[in-house]
C-alpha cells in the first residue's frame, strides 16, 4: 500500500486519480486481501461511512466495503444485518436512464460536498471475499454509495461530477438548505 496522509489518501494525492487494478486479473496472491479488507473495515469505522474503496487508504485495487447497517436493500439483499461486506471487481451498470440528483461528500475531500446526478437503479456485480458472485439490482441510496465508490475504482470523484455551484459545506448544507436539494438549487442556482 502507498501510505496516504493521515491515514486516508486526501484529493490532490495520485492514487485517487489512477485506475485501480482487477484482483481476478492480476491474481490475488499480489494483494494482501485480508489486511485490505481490515483496513475498509476500520475506516467505515472510524469515519461512521456508508462505503470506501481501496484507493482511500493507498491501494489501486479494485475493491470495496460497504456498511450495510443505513442500506436496508443491502442488507435484503445479502442477509448480513450488520458489519462490512467487502468486495472485489465491482461493476454496475445504470438500468435506466433516470438520475437523481443529491448531495454527496467523501473521506477523500472533507469539508465538501456537491450535488450529484446518479443514477435511479443499477445492476451491480462483485465477488466476496469467499468467492461468491454478487448479483444485485439496487436503487436510490444503496445505488449512489456503490456507483460512488465504484467511481473512485476509475480514479473518478465526486468533484468531478458535481454541479460546480452546487458545492458548499456541510454545515452550510445543514444551516442554509437544511439538506433539502431543491433548496439549495434554487438559492445556488444550478
């Protein structure tokens, strides 16, 4: 792992700007998996997160944690309650043309946040840590913290997706829209 400042890699360092490496392609023997998926796990955490990826803490790896405890689908869906459930090569594909728009923030940029457009619903596909596919169709929530974290596998974030007028701070967000979108979007005009 290329150690990040503080912990986690902060936007401007280069790891979050790469594209991740497949664990199938390149063979899971080059990873140490086991050590990653503790330190996701730590990091959601910490940080009390919905999701992360290992580019957030120094590894070009494509590989994600989620918290199912705030994502009801995802805890349908994999029958975990709570926990972190950790995988390998994620990939989603939007199942409609339909986006939502909401604010989101990261680990990665603290102090921000942006308004987004995502989509609704998305078929998304993984392998667990014991090697068993994950096959999911998932919508609203549960589909932006898995598009977002599959984004920074891409070396994509949020930023730049964002409504460049959209952003402020969290507690701006809080204070000023009171984390109404619709009211931000008429205040910023975006």
């Amino acid at each position: 792992m290329s150690e990040p400042i503080g912990g986690i890699a902060r936007i401007g360092h280069p790891i979050l700007r790469r594209l991740s490496a497949s664990v199938g392609a390149d063979g899971l023997e080059k990873f140490d998996l086991d050590e990653l998926s503790r330190c996701l796990s730590a990091v959601l955490h910490r940080y009390r997160a919905d999701g992360t990826a290992a580019p957030l803490v120094g590894t070009a790896v494509r590989v994600i944690a989620v918290d199912p405890a705030n994502m009801c689908q995802v805890r349908r869906l994999s029958g975990v309650e709570s926990g972190v459930l950790v995988h390998y090569d994620p990939e989603l594909t939007p199942l409609a043309a339909e986006t939502v728009l909401d604010y989101e923030a990261c680990l990665c940029i603290p102090g921000v946040v942006g308004a987004v457009a995502r989509p609704s619903s998305i078929h998304y596909r993984a392998t667990t840590g014991d090697g068993e596919q994950v096959d999911w169709e998932l919508h609203g929530r549960a589909a932006r913290v898995v598009a977002h974290q599959v984004d920074h596998l891409d070396g994509v974030l949020f930023l730049d997706r964002a409504e460049p007028r959209s952003l402020c701070t969290p507690r701006a967000l809080r204070t000023l829209y009171l984390k109404n979108i619709e009211t931000a979007r008429a205040a910023l005009e975006f």
